[in-house]
C-alpha cells in the first residue's frame, strides 16, 4: 500500500519502476529485441543515466544477454 501511494503521488517514480521491471524481465528472458526500445525509453525517464550508461556499454549488455553466464 504504501509503494502504491508513492506511486501514486509521484508518476515518474512509477514510470521509472515499470523500466526497471522490464529491464529485468529483458535480461532474465534474454529478449535481445527489447533492448533499443527499452533504451530510447528510459532515456526520457528518472532513470536517463542508467539508461545513457547501458547505450554506452550496449556491446556488453549484449553479450549479457545472448550469452550464458
């Protein structure tokens, strides 16, 4: 109740929560296709750094994707 409060008062940390979620659902699914929309995507959202820093690393986080671990 109370993240869904936050949430509610503040939409950008929702927006923000909801990339999180779907970056992690990319990488434990291995979902090669989501990773350029989820990037343009997070770049206009509260998490834009984390965003800016997996275009800058997109090789690895490629590889951490396709690859086994």
């Amino acid at each position: 109740m109370i993240v869904a409060n936050i949430e509610k008062s503040a939409p950008a940390l929702a927006t923000a929560r909801t990339f999180l979620d779907r970056f992690q659902t990319m990488i434990r699914k291995r979902k090669i296709s989501d990773l350029s929309p989820w990037i343009s995507d997070a770049k206009s959202s509260l998490i834009a750094s984390f965003g800016n820093g997996v275009s800058k690393d997109i090789d690895a986080i490629r590889n951490a994707i396709e690859q086994p671990w």
